[in-house]
C-alpha cells in the first residue's frame, strides 16, 4: 500500500487513474436515470437504494480501484472516496445472501456491515448478538469458490461470480457466501478489501485506538435501551453487570457523578460515557508508579519519565529526545503533549504498547545464524496436519495447511491414498476422517508456504497411492510448485552436509520414500513410507475391507468406547493426584493400607476409580451426548 497518510473515507494520494476508471467514477456521479426505488430496512431507519445503478456504479469501480499495482487509488478530482462511502452504504444496508455449512444445506441469511463499520453481522442467528465477524479479524478475502466449503458442493451448484470467501482469526476460519448477483458480490469483496487494507496499514497504536474507540461506540449503543442518546445510572449498572464488572455500586454512583460534567445531569452522553469508561478501568499498579516517580504529580515530565526507564525498565542511555518521542507518540492529550508530559492515560498506553514489552524488538527478525547445515536445527513440525479435531472421525481441511504454516511451521505431513477417477486424495487412513483432494492441498501449500516466512518448507510425504496415482502426484507437484522444487543452482556441500536454511530460502523440500526405477507400472502399491501413522492403530479401529456401512458403524462404537475411557481417565487423573505421582515410602516397620478400587494391577495397568460408579456413568454420558452433537 502507499505510504501515503490515510484519512477516514479517503484513499491515499498517488496513483494515476485510467480513463476507464474515471467514467466510471463520472456515471457514478450522476443522477440515477431510473425510478426503480425501493425502501429498505436497516435498523430503525429507512434507506432509498437505487437498486441496478448503485450497485453497478460500485462493480466498475472495483475492477479498477483496487488492483493497480496492487495499491489502493485516490484521485479527488472524481470523488472516489464518496464512491467506496457508497459501497459502505449498501454494505450497511444489508444483503441477503446464502452462508454455506459443510455437510448440510446452505442457510438463507441477512448480512450487513455494522454502523461503525467494524464488525459483519447477519440474522437471524441463534447467537444473537455474537453472531459477527469483526474486521479485525479477517486475513484475506477470497474470491469464487476456492474454500473447501466450496469444493464440497457438486460443479455448477453456484455461479463462481457470485461466490467469494473469508478467511478470519487465528485458526483462518472460513465464511461462505453466495450472494444473489455478481455485483452483490463485488460490492461486498470491494468493501472488505478496502476496510481490511485500511487496517493492515495501521501502526499497532493506531489499530489499538481505533479498536477501543469502537468497542465503546459499539458498548454505548447496546447499553442504551430506550435510545435517548444516554445513560442512566440504572443503564450503566446492567452494562456493568453485562460486563462482569464487579465495583462497589457506590464506587460507580461516585464516577458516574464525576463524569457527569454537562447541563443534562443524571445521565452520561458520550463523550461524559467515555470519562466514566477511563476513570473506571484506569490501572491502579500504573497510577501508583506514576505518582512514585511524578513526586505525586499527575504526569511524568521527560527528566521523571528517563528515571523510570533507567530505574524501573533497566533501559541505559535514554535521552531528553527519546522521551519526548514517547511523549509524542503515546500521549493522547494536546496539552499535554505541548507542555512534553505524559499524563496517566498516554503512559497507561505506552506500557500496554509494543515499546513497553520486556521482549527484545530485536528479536522480531531473526538474529541467529542461519547458514549452518539443515540438520543442525530444530524444526518447527505439524503431525496430522490437515485434521481438524481427533484421529479418527473430524474434519480434513486445507485451511489447516494455510493456518500452520502462518504460524511458522516450516514442516507439514501429507497422508495420501489412492482416490476415486485416479485422483490422489489425503486423510488419516483406515478412519472416519473426510477426505481431501491431493492436488488441493499442494496448491494451498504453494499458496501459503512463504506468506510470512522465507525458510524452506518440508512436506512430509506418507504414501499409500498406487503407481498410477503416484505419478499424478509426482505430476501436480511439478505443475503447482514449479521451480520451489529446483535445488539445481545451490551448489552441493564439499563435506556431504545438507544445505543451510538461508541456502534454502524459498525451497519446497519433499521427504519421502523414493520407488525403484524398475517398478512396474502396473503395481497396485508401491513402497509405503516408514513413518506410517496408521500402523500406530489398533486393528479394530481401521475400516477393513472397504467402507461398508457395517464397518463403519463398528469403528465407531469402537472409536466412542475409546474417547469415551481416555476422558475418564483424564478425569480421574484431575480428581486424583496420586495416581500420577510417586508417594513417599512408609517408614520401616510401617505399612499404608490401599484401598482396592484404586492402585495398580498385577501387570501393572491401573485399576480405574470404582468409589463412585454413577458420577462416572453421568459424565461418560454427559462426554457422548457433547461428542455425538459434535459429530
């Protein structure tokens, strides 16, 4: 993105605009022709909607808004930022669309961007008010069908330009929508694309700020029932007890009095809410050092602000200047800043701030030596990686593969078999796992392997495919990674030691177990590779002899009984601490008497807590129910 100062609704100044994009801007502009107006209902209030020209104006101005150069455009001569204020318009709006389910039927329902624009919701929802995605949230923004949630549902089922995908929080969950038009569907992928860049362009201090802002935007306009504009003492006591916060009400009578400072007394507007909110969630340790080293002031100058750091942060050598920069960037309070204090609220963010943290900024890149053999390091590895939950009955997914290599895993296993119409697929064989496409997992491998790291990525083949299907394998890998495989210029150690990781930077590294070169073709099976996973089975946990409905139903039973007693057995092990630690021997001369229903059997297998069979019974049955809604 430019690194242009980005203001609220406009779009950085710098890019040149084509012509396309500025008729488009032009008709945007214009009066719509038609009389095609409905009202449309969001929240309390009633919005015109100029159906076919809004929403074409907003999809020609995404085909070129966002991807030149992929930067974000300004050009005020054509007023673009009004144009994506009227993409936000619709977005607010509301569209209805359908929100895709793995397994089941797609649900109808009604999705908008909430007034502060921080948040997607959609009703109706059994969740209610946590039915929401915020924005901060969301990583990417995909178009078409490309989530697994897609693959599932049969060729033709939707029209790819109607279709797009989000991908949010830690674990890159996935939201499936199909809207009801392609130009539904580009006004929503132009908002979320437009508010995602904004915030990924933000310092950590903005974002926080801006983060805080909403919540007590969000916070003020649930909390006030009867939507007056403000809150009474009644209305602030629910939203602290929706909160679980626990204060004195006294405590909070004395604060909201504080805070009440205009003519309308008994009530809280905003900006008198937002007193209250400071006053109230204020850190008592943070005030205390404040006045320690303040002499009792209500603000550090700079000579106070460096003895703290010296004294109580172990910094060394900080100066007048690098004060006044901490100042400058964390004191929200214009005053303040001009006088070069630091007031409770700014110092309160300062150590709430990166600045603050006892690890080392250094460290946020790598400062170790990374040129030494490859084996010389330990490596961050993912078992199972495409399982979503257990070993035997969750969900495969391709997001799995997408989240762990984010999150720095730089080795990934691929359990693959051999597939229906000659396409490899991946799963945990010989169990209720679903299945997914092989060629599908490399792609999403390719796709993430570097994002937000350089070192090479090791796949951890095991393989279980026939000749044929090895070969496609072989074949995808080649297509889809492409020269990430070619190891061909990096020159070849004089000692016989791997590569070193910066040597490798970009590489995709495939372990696994080579075929003979005169195999037969014809072979049902090649070699299966030494680590294999299913051998860790017990036989009567492994579908036999195809996937027969009977079979499956008794690897499930088996499958429950086993859960079922491992959760037992983490139970008994809270509830007791003896049975996993070493007791002291008695005194000579002295024995304990051990009770029966507790211990360790002749071959040494311990003998499960039998003093109060029915709480057992209760919670096995209290852990099936859960699991059987799960599954």
């Amino acid at each position: 993105m430019s690194a242009s100062v980005m203001t609220s609704g406009l779009f950085p100044m710098s890019f040149p605009v084509s012509s396309a994009l500025m008729q488009s801007a032009v008709a945007a502009q214009e009066p719509c022709p038609t009389t095609d107006q409905a009202p449309v209902q969001s929240g309390e209030k009633e919005t015109v909607v100029c159906k076919s020209q809004q929403h074409g104006a907003s999809s020609r101005l995404v085909e070129e808004l966002f991807w030149i150069d992929s930067s974000i455009l300004s050009f005020s001569k054509w007023r673009l930022g009004d144009m994506v204020e009227k993409c936000m318009s619709c977005m607010q709006t509301g569209t209805q669309m359908v929100k895709l389910r793995g397994g089941s039927r797609g649900l109808v329902r009604y999705f908008y961007l909430d007034q502060h624009k921080s948040c997607i919701r959609w009703r109706p929802s059994r969740k209610n008010e946590k039915a929401k995605i915020s924005i901060d949230s969301i990583r990417e923004v995909c178009e078409g069908k490309q989530s697994e949630i897609f693959q599932r549902y049969s060729e033709g089922s939707f029209d790819p330009n109607c279709c797009f995908s989000l991908y949010y929080g830690e674990r890159l969950e996935s939201l499936d929508l199909v809207s009801s038009t392609g130009e539904e569907a580009r006004t929503w992928i132009t908002g979320l694309k437009y508010l995602v860049a904004g915030i990924s362009d933000e310092d950590s201090l903005a974002k926080r700020q801006r983060t805080r802002d909403q919540w007590l935007k969000q916070t003020f306009a649930e909390a006030d029932k009867n939507g007056d504009g403000s809150l009474s003492i009644s209305e602030v006591l629910h939203l602290l007890h929706k909160l679980n916060v626990n204060l004195p009400r006294q405590k909070v009578k004395q604060m909201f009095k504080e805070a009440d400072t205009d003519d309308n007394q008994g009530t809280l507007g905003f900006e008198e809410f937002c007193s209250f909110y400071k006053m109230m969630s204020t850190r008592r340790d943070l005030y205390l050092l404040m006045l320690t080293y303040s002499n009792h002031m209500d603000h550090l100058d700079t000579s106070n602000l460096a003895r703290f750091l010296e004294l109580d942060q172990k910094m060394t050598k900080v100066t007048k200047d690098h004060c006044l920069e901490i100042v400058n960037k964390f004191e929200p309070c214009p005053e303040n800043q001009k006088q070069g204090v630091l007031g409770i609220d700014g110092f309160t963010s300062y150590m709430r701030s990166p600045a603050g943290d006892i690890f080392n900024p250094e460290h946020n890149v790598v400062t170790q030596d990374m040129s030494q053999p490859l084996c010389n390091y330990f490596i961050a590895s993912s078992h199972n990686t495409y399982l979503m939950g257990d070993q035997l009955m969750s969900q495969s997914r391709l997001d799995m593969y997408a989240w762990v290599l984010q999150a720095g895993c730089r080795c990934v296993e691929v359990d693959c078999w051999d597939g229906q119409d000659g396409e490899p697929i991946v799963h945990h064989g010989y169990t209720l796992t679903s299945k997914i496409l092989f060629k599908d997992v490399i792609e999403t491998i390719n796709k993430y392997a570097f994002v937000k790291n350089d070192y090479p990525v090791i796949l951890s083949i095991e393989n279980h495919c026939s000749v044929p299907q090895q070969k496609k394998m072989a074949q995808y890998l080649v297509e889809v990674m492409g020269d990430k495989l070619d190891l061909s210029a990096i020159k070849a150690d004089e000692r016989g030691c791997l590569p070193s990781p910066d040597t490798l930077k970009g590489k995709i590294l495939i372990k696994g177990k080579k075929l003979p070169s005169n195999i037969d073709e014809d072979n049902e099976e090649g070699d299966v590779t030494d680590e294999d996973s299913a051998d860790e089975m017990e036989d009567d946990c492994k579908l036999i002899n195809g996937d027969t409905s009977m079979t499956r139903k008794q690897v499930e039973n088996v499958a429950k009984k086993k859960l079922d007693n491992l959760m037992e057995s983490k139970i008994r092990d809270q509830e007791d601490p003896d049975s996993f630690t070493i007791a002291a021997q008695p005194p000579s001369g002295k024995t304990t008497d051990k009770s029966p229903s507790k211990g360790k059997g002749n071959d040494g297998a311990e003998v499960g807590d039998e003093a109060n069979p029915s709480t057992n019974k209760r919670l096995g049955r209290t852990f099936m129910g859960s699991f059987s809604k799960r599954k």
